[in-house]
C-alpha cells in the first residue's frame, strides 16, 4: 500500500496581519468619513479582529462579522454571489436562507501567495463603500508576498 498523507497543512492570518488590515481599514474609513464596522476573521471563520467605529450602526456589527464569514467559507466575494445566482430563481430565494451569508459586497477573501488564510468584512456604508476599506486593508497583504 502507497505511503498517503493523513494530514493536510493550512495556513490561518496571524493576531500581528489582522492588526495592520485593520489599521489600513480604519484609515480608509476615517477618509471616507464613514463609521463602519470592520471584522476579520482566519481561514475557518473564527473572528480574529474586529471594530466598531463609534457611531457605527447597530447592523452593521454583525452584518460585517457575516460578510467576513461568507468571504472565508466560500473563499469568493461577497459581491460575486448575486451575479452567479440571478437567473436560478431556485438557488437565489433558496440559498439566501443559508445563516452568515451575505450576497452584497464588502466581503473579501483573504489570500497570502494564492493560500486562503481568513477573510474580511466590513459594513456602515453603501456596499462599494464598504467594498474600499476592505480593499484598503488588502492592499497591507502586497507588502509581505
């Protein structure tokens, strides 16, 4: 019998990654003058770090957490779900009754070297505003690959 491998070795986003999105977010939210909630979670979907702008709305605390959640469990944007499933009207009322996800943008995997390692959420705004923090706080991965 051929020598299989029992294990498979995944990589999640450090405490020290997750503060340095967040600071990137927070700079772009603060620009945008918008107060947004901002979660980031590792590769299972566990929050890793999360804020709530002072005046943010009470909402968009656990709309982010979900849309963070959806990015990592799917690892696809959030704002790429509602294209897919327009035209299937079985999947599109069907699958938005599926807990934690969200088929709106402001979602977003988050990769190191092409490797899924958690993803980021952000919501307050309108969704394409909530979509510039997170790619704010991507933009912090390119220093490091």
């Amino acid at each position: 019998m051929e020598n299989l491998k029992t294990t498979v070795e995944t990589k999640n986003i450090s405490l020290a990654l997750a503060n340095k999105m967040m600071e990137a977010a927070l700079e772009k939210a603060a620009e945008l003058g918008i107060p947004f909630s901002i979660a980031i979670v590792d590769r299972p979907g566990n929050l890793k770090a999360f804020t709530a702008v002072d005046g943010a709305p009470v909402l968009s605390i656990e709309i982010a957490q979900n849309k963070a959640f959806s990015a990592a469990a799917y690892n696809r944007p959030t704002h790429e779900w509602y294209d897919k499933i327009k035209n299937d009207p079985p999947l599109l009322h069907g699958i938005v009754h599926t807990e934690r996800l969200v088929i709106f943008g402001g979602g977003f995997p988050i990769k190191f070297k092409g490797e899924l390692i958690g993803g980021i959420g952000v919501s307050g705004g309108h969704y394409t505003q909530d979509m510039q923090v997170c790619e704010a706080a991507l933009e912090v991965i390119k220093e490091y690959e």
